[in-house]
C-alpha cells in the first residue's frame, strides 16, 4: 500500500546522510521557488463544470475525443458496469456504478489505495446474482499541496509534473480529483454523496445498507462504521488496512513522510509501473516456515491477478501501469493516501465499534422485538474479516490477535488460500463466506 525507495537510494544510505539531502532539496525549494500566487489558467468549458479546487475526470478530458470503439478498448471502460453516473459535487464529480433488485439488500463495496474499483467487480457481480443492490464508488483523488512547512507551487518548474495536462486521466477511474488531504473526512464526504445520489432510499429509520471494505477501503469502512453505526447493517473487512504494526514499516519508508512530492513522484512511478506489489507500505514477509531471509513473492500472484472476467486481458499490473501512464496525479494520490489515510494506528477507531458491539449484544437481549434490535446497527453483532493466507500485506496472524482485541472479540474471521489479492482470484469463495455471514438472508434493506 504504501512504497520503499530502495530501487532509488541504496539501502545502505545512512539515515543522516539521507536527512542531509533532505535539507539542501528543501532550501534549494525555499531559494527557488516563485511566488505562490496561482497561476492564471484557461478552462475548457467542460472543465468550467468542476470547482476550481479540482481536476477535472476523464469524463470531461478522455471520453468526448475518444469513439465508443476506443472507449470500450480502454483497459477500464466507462461501460464496465451497469448504472453507471457522474455526481456532481463541492469536491468534483464523483463516478458511481449501482445495480440489482431494488428491493434487495443494500451493499457499498469500497475498493483499496492502487486498484480502481474493478477489484471489487467479481464480489459486486457475484452479490447482485444472490439477489443484493450494489453500489461501486470510483473514488476521487485528492492531491496534498501543503507539506509541513513547505508549500509546493505547482508553477514552479521543479513541480511542473504537479499539474496534468488535459488530456490526462486521473488515476482512478472516472471521478474528480480535490485539491485536498486523502484523509477520512474526504472519504466519509465520499460515502455520504454516493448514498445521496442513488434513486432508492439507502439510509433512514426502516432502511440501512451493508459496508465491504478492501485494503485501504476496509480501513475507511471501519472509520465510517465507528462515527455511524446506526446506518450500517454489517461491516466486512476484506484484508483490512487500520491495524498495521509499526515495525512492518522501514525507517527509511518512515522517511518518505517527510520528503516534498517533487523528490517521491518519479519513484514512486517507477515502483507502480513495475507493479503495485512491488510498492507496498511494508517490509516483505518472511515464509512462513521458511528460512531466514526467505520471504513471500509480493509480485506474481497479486500483479497477474485478472481484473474482470469480461476483461480477461486486463491484469491488476496492466491496470495500475496504464494509470500511471495516463496520469500524473495518480502517484500523486498515491502518496497522499500513505500521508493521510487510514493504513495504521486506527485502534481507537477499531475500539469504538468493538465497546459499541459490546453494548449492543447486550441491549439486544432486552430488545422487546427484532426490529428494535436491527436498528441497533451490525445485525449479526460482529464484523466478519476475510483474509488471504499467504498475503505479504496485511500479516493475518497479527490481524488476528489484534482484531479481536479491539473489537472485543466480536469478529468472525475466515481465510482463502491467496494473497493480497483475494478478492480478485478468490471472489465466488468470498461471496460464499459473505452470503453466509448473513445467513443466507437478504437482512434489512
């Protein structure tokens, strides 16, 4: 989820060393940098429909100079999944897919920090088969433009890389780009548009929807589920980030943090492009029963992983690669996530849903009937985490023993035989221990 610069400063650079070169990159910004005045620009009139605080998506800059041939030849076509619409909003479009019965259970699937929302395609595909309403979100990217004390100029010429030509894609999908910290609060802001624009009911007294959350998604699920209960039905955890030990993370990733973006973006593009396992936030996991040294292959299986079945062409690899290609304010959103999103540290937010569980299960006891008991939130009163066995991301041993100390041990875990990238290759076995969880049931829609 997150990058090591190895391929681009040896391991073996003393850390006082790197931080030297960090402070002459940074005065030779303060020196050079122009004024911060914005630069006057020249909107198109599609871009004028996007807040001037945003990057306008694909849908303004690619779709309208491209036919239907070339846009169903993209390795992610706007057309990849039924309901498709654009969502205007104070933050830039947003692009959302919805389909199934409507009168089925509500699911919002929340894709992870590399891999548009076609990773979540076989699980959404394979839940609307069971009979349930799903709602894909294509999330925006917001790009951090205040770094400590720094403040990066995209018109300077160290930074010109800042700002995407035109004809740019944003990285991923079809939705607008927010100059803003990737931070919960905008993801939150996220969730609450997509729920609003649906034609149906998604929230109210009578009326909740069911939360699935993958990689970086599951760590925004779960901070949503800490601040509104009351609206989810169930939460889903699938490989979760949140949880992440600190000592899984280098020093020198550590500091990466405090590095301006005009240092990070060319390796980080460099990292991408050779595949997203291949910029994962921490150190490579030893085999398990291997020897010292020995450590799980983190390209292979997650960057060969097929994306869509109606795509079969199209890899996780090929994906990532194409975006980072196409647009630059992809490794920008990249490392705004690292920065700002919730990958690590999230036990107290874990917490308050694990003491809120507790307080459930016992008022449900008392509840006087079934109905007051589902308005509680978390029908099933536990979170269900699914996890690949193999995965050199998130350490399922760990996740484990930490999961079930802050949710208070009101957690169902299962694995599948994979690694990060189980809900790609493992979807129908996944559908299965979700389908399941609900007891077969399509719950409270």
């Amino acid at each position: 989820m997150s990058f090591r610069l190895s391929s681009a400063i040896p391991s073996t650079l003393p850390i006082s060393l790197a931080l030297g070169t960090l402070g002459t990159l940074s005065l030779l910004y303060i020196y050079t940098r122009p004024s911060t005045t914005p630069a006057t620009s020249h909107s198109s009139p599609s871009q004028l429909q996007n807040p001037p605080n945003s990057i306008p998506s694909p849908v303004d800059t690619l779709l309208p100079h491209l036919s239907p041939a070339e846009q169903s030849a993209l390795p992610y076509p706007p057309d990849i999944f039924p309901g498709a619409r654009d969502v205007e909003s104070p933050y830039g479009s947003l692009r959302v897919y919805e389909w199934g019965p409507e009168e089925g259970r509500k699911v919002l699937l929340v894709h992870g920090i590399s891999t548009p929302c076609l990773s979540l395609g076989g699980i959404a595909e394979g839940l609307a088969e069971c009979g349930a309403r799903v709602m894909l979100i294509a999330f925006f990217n917001p790009i951090v433009l205040q770094l400590s004390h720094f403040t990066i100029n995209p018109s300077h010429p160290l930074n010109s890389t800042l700002t995407p030509p035109p004809t740019d894609l944003w990285g991923r999908g079809y939705s607008a780009t927010p100059l803003l910290p990737h931070d919960p609060r905008l993801y939150t802001s996220a969730l609450l548009i997509a729920l609003a624009s649906s034609p149906l009911s998604w929230t109210g007294a009578s009326t909740s929807f069911s939360l699935i959350g993958y990689s970086l998604g599951g760590g925004i699920c779960a901070n949503f589920t800490s601040y509104f209960p009351a609206l989810v039905s169930s939460l889903i955890l699938i490989a979760p980030a949140g949880l992440i030990r600190a000592h899984r993370f280098s020093a020198l990733n550590r500091l990466t943090y405090a590095l301006p973006d005009w240092v990070l973006e060319p390796v980080v593009k460099r990292r991408l492009k050779s595949g997203p396992a291949g910029a994962t936030a921490v150190k490579p996991k030893r085999a398990e029963g291997g020897p010292e040294g020995e450590v799980v292959e983190e390209g292979g299986a997650f960057d060969g992983a097929v994306l869509s079945t109606s795509r079969p062409g199209v890899t996780v690899k090929d994906a990532v690669a194409w975006q980072v290609s196409a647009h630059h304010g992809f490794p920008k959103s990249f490392i705004s996530s690292v920065r700002h999103g919730p990958i690590s540290g999230q036990h107290a937010v874990w917490r308050r849903i694990g003491t809120r569980l507790s307080a459930q299960n016992a008022a449900t006891e008392h509840a006087t009937d079934a109905e007051q008991a589902a308005q509680m939130g978390l029908q099933e009163g536990k979170v269900l985490v699914i996890c690949g066995k193999s995965d050199p991301v998130i350490d399922y041993r760990e996740l484990v023993e930490d999961a079930m100390e802050v949710l208070q041990g009101h957690v169902r875990f299962e694995t599948c035989a994979a690694g990060h990238e189980v809900p790609i290759t493992r979807s129908k076995e996944v559908v299965e221990y979700i389908w399941d969880f609900w007891g077969g049931r399509q719950g409270r829609s």
